[in-house]
C-alpha cells in the first residue's frame, strides 16, 4: 500500500518555530489567493490555533484572545473561527469539538487524523488509499459525502516509550 503523506508531523519531528511561521505566511498566501481578508482577529486565532499542534476548543481560544488583551464578544470570536475552518486553514475535529491548523490549505485532501490521548498531540495524514475507499463506499450506497474527516485516537511513539512495558 503506498505511504500516506505527511501534512503535519508530530512534536519532536519538525521544528515548531519553523512551523509556526510558515503555516501564517501559508495562510497569508491562500488569504490572497482566494481574495479573502484575513483581518487582525482572524490573524490571532490563527495564532494561537497554531500554539501548538493540540486540538483547542473555542472556549479555549477566547480565553486566550482576552489574556493577549482583546476583548471580542464571542460570537465575533467564533466567527473568526467559522472563517478559519471555511477557508480550510483550520480543521475542525468533531469528536473532540475542536480546531487544529492545517499547514496545507491549498490542497484538497482528505485527511486523517491521529490523535494521542495521553499527551494531545496530533498528526495530519493524506492516504490516497483511504481516500478512494471513501469514495467507493459511498457511490456503492449512491451517498453524497462530505469532506470527511478521519479521527484515529491513541498514542504517540514519544507517549509510547514513556510508558512502563
Ligand atoms: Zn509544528
Ligand atoms: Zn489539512
Ligand atoms: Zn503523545
């Protein structure tokens, strides 16, 4: 079976700071591409989405904005996010409500997601594989699916070696 390709890599193998920046000038770049605004709030929701590679809720995510010092209401705040999510610079994960980065807003993908339990860090895939099952799945049951998204829940390898075998 082919590989999957990596869209976001867990901790420790890739450099966050790197990442941090290029995934907002990636932004910037798709922003402008699309001809939407990616106004200051926008920008920092972004910013703090990208914090980390931890899924963060909304609540969360306001609660940060007023320690840096702004104020939105929430429902501007959560508009901000519904942004992030339609422009497909953020994915929103379901089971867990909610939002993670993602550094490939460009491409189409269907992406999986797998998720540490133990210490909340995720990791974005795209398997072509999984992918065409989806599809034939659906036109086997003549189903119109959305964009869907894969959430595979466990345990890292750097979770993994920490734990007493
Ligand atoms: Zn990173
Ligand atoms: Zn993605
Ligand atoms: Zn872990």
């Amino acid at each position: 079976m082919p590989k999957a390709r990596v869209i976001s890599p867990f901790r420790g193998q890739h450099d966050h700071d790197h990442c941090q920046v290029s995934a907002i000038e990636t932004a910037e770049a798709e922003c402008a591409r699309k001809g939407l605004k990616l106004t200051e709030l926008r920008r920092q929701v972004l910013e703090i989405i990208w914090s980390s590679h931890n899924p963060i809720g909304a609540y969360d995510i306001l609660q940060q904005l007023q320690s840096k010092g702004h104020k939105p209401a929430p429902p501007t705040a959560y508009r901000a996010l519904d942004f992030l999510v339609s422009a497909k610079l953020v994915h929103r994960l379901e089971s867990m409500n909610a939002f993670i980065g993602c550094p490939s807003p460009e491409a189409s993908h269907q992406c999986q997601f797998y998720i540490c339990q133990h210490c909340g860090h995720t990791a974005e895939l795209h398997s072509e594989a999984v992918a065409q099952a989806i599809e034939s799945g659906a036109e086997q049951l003549g189903f119109i699916h959305n964009e869907p998204v894969i959430e595979v829940h466990g345990t890292c390898k750097a979770c993994s070696k920490k734990e007493p075998s």
